[in-house]
C-alpha cells in the first residue's frame, strides 16, 4: 500500500518516489513567489546513483513517500574492499553497506557506535546516526593569545576525518559533542 503526502508535507530527511526512483529529500524551502501559488523546492539526491536535483512541488501535489523499514544495528569496522560492516543488535546478522550509500554519515561513525539502517525492498538505502556523537580533536592550531570565548572559531579535524569550526580553547585530545544533523560544534565533553 503506497503511502502519499502532499507537496507542502515534504521534509528534509524523507524519502520519496519521483520518477519511479527514491530519492532522500536533502533540503525542502516552502517558496510563496508574489501573486503566484505557493510551492515547496526540494533539493533532492537519487539513492540510485547519488545525482542531485532541484524539483519544485505544488502544494496540492501528491508525493509516494517510501515505505522504509528500520533495523536497530551496531556499526563494527570498514572493510576497504567489502564498505562498512554494521551488525543487526538482535540478530546478529552482519552486513556491508558502501561508502557512497552512507554519505557524510561516514564522517559520525566509530566502532560500535549504534544507529538506525533503513531499508527498502531488503536492501540498505541509509543509516541515521544518533542525534549527536562525541569524537575526539586529532588536530587544531593553538590557541590565539589574548582570545575571548566569544571570538572567532578555528577549524579542528575529528579522528573520523570530520572537520568542524571549534572555539578557540579546544585542543587537541579533547572530546567534543557534534550534532550529526548540522555538523556542527555544540560542547566539549568532560572528561
């Protein structure tokens, strides 16, 4: 049984049919243009092949979102040649899922770390990682002299490769929190 919402329910983590292909909504913008009906622009990514595209949805439109089902799994290791090994939290069961297929969530993952595997039809489609992940800083500058917390940030490179802005007090060796959904620097964690 296909599941439709319309054009304005489109949000930015869904995953849609639009030319008999899923495809992950990446960012949705209602847009009103002057004296014309309202639209909602998706930027959407093909599961397919990892293409981009902009499609604008009208309001009345009747959108097939994708019936996903989910697995609670346990990411263990990456495997050069065979991708990322994840392993069913009840069953057991390990599977491999390629790099391209995971996106950034690449850059949240550490071994062990438990997240969300979706499927469609039996076949790994995507993986949600927890809302925030502690990682720690393998590289930064020092500390600028005389800088106020409130002052400008600096970049710091995560041990998963992952590069976020970090006030400038962060040093190396530290272990911060990162929200998986922005990217972005939210605390350092005590230790």
């Amino acid at each position: 049984m296909a599941n439709y919402i319309s054009g304005n329910s489109i949000r930015a983590g869904h995953v849609i049919v639009y030319n008999k292909d899923l495809y992950r909504v990446m960012k949705a913008e209602h847009r009103t243009p002057g004296n014309k009906r309202a639209f909602m622009q998706a930027k959407l990514r093909s599961l397919k092949d990892g293409t981009q595209t902009e499609v604008k949805f009208r309001a009345d439109e009747e959108i097939e979102r994708a019936t996903l089902e989910q697995s609670e799994m346990e990411f263990l290791y990456e495997d050069p040649t065979s991708g990322y090994c994840f392993m069913n939290s009840e069953t057991f069961e390990q599977i491999f899922i390629e790099a391209d297929v995971l996106g950034d969530v690449k850059l949240y993952l550490l071994p062990n770390s438990r997240v969300t595997v979706e499927f469609h039809d039996g076949r790994p489609i995507g993986v949600q990682p927890p809302e925030t992940v502690e990682l720690k800083v393998v590289d930064t500058e020092p500390q600028l002299r005389g800088a106020t917390v409130s002052g400008s940030g600096k970049p710091a490179t995560l041990e998963t490769g992952l590069v976020v802005t970090v006030p400038q007090f962060v040093d190396i060796g530290e272990v911060i929190r990162v929200s998986t959904s922005t990217g972005a620097y939210q605390e350092r964690v005590k230790g």
